[in-house]
C-alpha cells in the first residue's frame, strides 16, 4: 500500500536531513510550506536551538495569499533576523520539498539580502 504526500515528503527530507546539518558557525535555514502559509527557521542543530524564525503568518503579512512574492518577503525577513543574530551563512535546508516556487523564492530572497547560502 502506498503512503500519503506528507510521508512521502518526511522521507524524502529524513534523506536530505542525513547530510545537512546546522552548527554554530553555519546554522540551517529550514523551510516549511503549506498550502496557506510558509515558515523559515535559522537552527542550530549542535545546541537544538531556534537562532531566527519568520512565517507568512506575521501580522503583516497574514492577510497576503500565499504567493512567490510572499515567500521572498519571509526570506528577506529570515535574513534580517539572522544578520542581527551574527549569522552570515546558512545551509539550506529545503525540507523534502521541491527547490522550485515559494521554497525557491524564500532562498533567493535571503541570498539578496546578503545571507550566504
């Protein structure tokens, strides 16, 4: 029997996960998307803590639709936070999703912002 979309995503990132992973130097930049909103996390995994965090859920942008546009704001806000945390480098962590669309867009917003991916 075949599984749902979501274990098939939680395969595919435990996959990517095996190889990525945050440090104090350069933490991950982990993505989350769902159909309504997109979530972006600075982690670093060696002390299990949450640097910088930013969503399409803020109150700024809560009332916006889920669009490319959207998800670059979060990126450029991801990169504002984590710069005023002293992080300039990140690994990016695309979370089992495809590197195409909104999850594109949160990257490339952050590298315009001057993070290091």
């Amino acid at each position: 029997m075949r599984g749902s979309r979501q274990d098939a995503r939680r395969r595919r990132h435990f996959r990517v996960r095996k190889s990525v992973n945050g440090t104090a130097q350069r933490p991950r930049l982990a993505v989350f998307r769902s159909n309504r909103y997109i979530y972006a996390q600075v982690i670093d995994d060696e002390s299990g803590r949450t640097l910088a965090a930013a969503s399409s859920q803020e109150k700024a942008l809560r009332d916006r639709t889920l669009t490319v546009e959207t998800a670059a704001e979060v990126g450029k806000r991801i990169a504002e936070r984590a710069k005023d945390v002293g992080v300039e480098a990140v690994v990016f962590d695309r979370g089992g999703f495809k590197f195409h669309g909104r999850v594109k867009a949160v990257a490339e917003a952050a590298r315009e912002e001057g993070l290091t991916l």
